[in-house]
C-alpha cells in the first residue's frame, strides 16, 4: 500500500484543528508478532507519513507527535540508537514530500543531548520547510513536560536576575511565550493509542483545556479512518473551559 496520499476526503467541521498525538504501542505490536520492536517503530513511522498527508482532509492544521520523551533514554541502547536513526532517515525522506505538500516542520525538546548530526538535521529541515503553511508538523523529541517547564522557569529566572522583568510581572502568557511550543496554538485534542491511560508528561502546560482520547488501537494500526471517528467523536463535544452552559 501506499503511504504517499490519504485515501479519501475527511470532511471536517473546523480546518484549523490542532491535534497532539501520544503514539504509543509499537513495541506490543511487534511483540504480537514475534518481531523485534524496531519492525514495530519503523511500522510506525508509516502511519505518521499516512496521517501527515491525510490531516488537509480531516481539518488539522496543527499536528503535534510525542516521538521520543526524556525518560525513554532509560530504553535499550539498541533501541534508542534505532530510533534516533529512524527519526533521521524519516527527515531524509520526507522532505521533499513535505515540501510538495506544504508542511511544516518542528522540532521541540532539548536537543543537547541529541547526536550533532541529527541536531544538524533538524536544523536543515527547519529551515527547509519553513515557507510551508498548509500543515504544520511538530515532532517532541526529547521532550518531557516538566523538563520543559523547568527550563521556562529558569529562563524567567535569568530575565529577573538580569532586572529586564519583575517577578509580579510574570504571567500565564509570558510563560506560553516562552515554552518550546510557543510557535503553536494549544492542543484542541491530546489523543493516545494503545489504550493505555495516562499523560506521560506530554504537553503539561499546553493541555490544561484540551480534550483527551483514550484509543485501544496500537499506534502501527493507527489510520486516519481511526483519526476522523475520533473527531467525530471530539466535534460532539461540549468545550467549556471553565465555564457553564447556559
């Protein structure tokens, strides 16, 4: 089958969605099947080349994709090293599809612990692809939420140590201008494959008003069938944000 275009045409209630995706459980979809966990990440990495090109058609603008969090270092060097090569062939061979297409691609985290040739990478494809404006792809590598409040934090530390703000100036919006997602409207949507139930650390601040789907299907057999019967699913909804129906 091929990866290169969606399907079909998702109709959509709004085209400005933005969408954050916990892609979890291509180590169990491998194991399933007798198969190394790497078969099961690069299986993976299909769907997000799928869902990437379906999200036009199913009204997401904003795609944002838990790749790697600071606590999956504690994994098996074989799988961090085949992952980390993963993410870099996926770069190679994605940009010029993600340039046809108009995506746009980001990295958020820490990238100091990142191999300089992967970091270099994602520079270039920052670069490369950021006259696009139809999608927008944000890849969380390396990223923890509380990590990347803490460093916010320090930042804020810093500019009052310097005497460029005060501390009782310090608001809700000058921290979101300063977290690795400042670019980016927050998530509409948080959605988790696997069935597993939890946040894991992703997008802390971000989500504080986002809705969340818990969904049983592993991440390799995640389409974008799946992604529009949760929209529909997520268009129901009543968002509220603190508030009541009148």
């Amino acid at each position: 089958m091929s990866f290169d275009q969606p399907t079909q045409e998702y109709p959509s209630i709004d085209s400005n969605l933005h969408v954050a995706v916990i892609m979890d459980g291509n180590g169990r979809w491998a194991k399933n099947r007798g198969w190394p966990r790497l078969v099961g990440h690069r299986k993976g990495a299909e769907r997000v080349r799928e869902l990437v090109a379906a999200c036009p058609g199913l009204g997401i603008r904003y795609l944002t994709l838990y790749a790697f969090s600071t606590e999956n270092w504690k994994r098996t060097t074989e799988e961090v090293m085949g992952l980390m090569s993963l993410f870099a062939r996926y770069i190679k061979r994605e940009a010029a599809r993600m340039n046809r297409e108009g995506v746009r691609m980001r990295v958020i985290g820490d990238r100091s612990r990142l191999d300089p040739k992967l970091a270099g990478l994602i520079d270039w494809i920052e670069q490369e692809t950021a006259g696009n404006d139809t999608v927008h792809l944000t890849v969380a590598m390396n990223y923890g939420g509380r990590d990347e409040i803490a460093r916010t934090m320090k930042f804020l530390a810093r500019e009052v140590a310097e005497g460029r703000i005060a501390p009782e100036d310090i608001t809700e919006a000058m921290i979101s201008d300063r977290l690795d997602t400042r670019f980016l409207p927050d998530p509409d949507l948080v959605v988790r494959s696997s069935g597993e139930t939890r946040v894991s650390n992703f997008l802390l601040w971000q989500a504080a008003y986002s809705e969340y789907v818990f969904s049983p299907v592993l991440w390799p057999d995640f389409t974008p069938d799946t992604m529009q019967t949760i929209l529909h699913a997520f268009h129901m909804r009543e968002r509220r944000f603190g508030g009541v129906t009148v």
